[in-house]
C-alpha cells in the first residue's frame, strides 16, 4: 500500500511543462530527480487520462465526506524522521514515504495544514488536517484552538554544534 500509481501521470503534463526550459539548457539533475522527469516523459496519453479520471474520482470522494464531516484529520507523516543521507525508509524511497499522507490532499485540490502535537517526543510526531475547498479559514481556527489548549506548537529544531 502507498501513494497510488496514478500520482506521476497525474502531473505528468505539468512537470514536462515546467522542467522543458531547464532541460533546453542543458540543466544537470541529481539522478532521483532525472528518474522522475524521465517517469514523467513516459506517461502515456491513456495513462494520463487515466489518472485525471482518478483525481477526479478523489475530489467527489472528499466532496461526500465533507458533505457529512468538517475535517479528516491523518498523521502528517507516517514516520518519526529520515535518517539524514539515506535514501530509503524501511523498503520504499524516502519522497513516497514523507508524502504518503499529503499527496491525497494535493491531488484533491483541498487545503491541509500540518501541526507537531506536543509533548509527543523528539522529533514531535504532527497531525494534519483537511478540509473543504474554501476550508482554510476552518483549518486555521482549528489549528489556533489545538495551540491554544497547548495540544500543538512549534518550537526551533535544537542547534547542532
């Protein structure tokens, strides 16, 4: 299980768009980023339509959720950190496992915000919230009610030495 297939040629048009005057130049990636440009060349017309059918599909399923509910609240992360200069969490690559929660959010087109929860540790574990489109008034308010029961807050990562 994880972020569905259908992620790259969702957004395939967009990055080819957005890359081509780099690669015109002869602009020189790192190979995890190449590998996702080239995954984005790929994508078929069939792929591609394919996936706008299923964003499509994401956004009347939130659409009916929020019919009935004001949030849907997940962890914002399904770990606690990445070891830094290690590519992989347990078997995937650490991009799909930081993005396993906020990906649905992005695809959907609805607002999101993310909060650490406090008292949960080093590094703090965070909660993120969804809502409608036109929801971020909702998710502020709610985010400023977590603060302000001292549930959530941010606080400066420790200075390395």
């Amino acid at each position: 299980v994880g972020p569905s297939p259908l992620v790259v040629p969702a957004i395939a048009e967009e990055v080819r768009e957005i890359h081509r005057p780099y690669r015109e130049t002869g602009e020189v990636y790192g190979d995890d980023v190449a590998q996702r440009l080239a995954d984005s060349e790929a994508a078929t017309a069939e792929a591609i339509a394919e996936a706008r059918r299923w964003q499509l599909h994401l956004r009347a399923s939130f659409d009916e959720v929020f019919g009935h509910h004001d949030l849907v609240i997940t962890p914002s992360v399904p770990v606690r950190s990445k070891r830094i200069g290690e590519e992989m969490i347990g078997d995937r690559h650490y991009r799909t496992v930081l993005s396993w929660f906020s990906y649905v959010a992005n695809h959907a087109l609805i607002p999101a915000i993310a909060m650490p929860l406090a008292g949960t540790g080093e590094p703090p574990l965070s909660l993120q919230a969804m809502a409608p489109v036109d929801g971020e008034p909702l998710l502020i308010s709610f985010a400023r009610a977590l603060e302000g029961e001292g549930l959530s807050g941010f606080r400066p990562a420790p200075t390395m030495e």
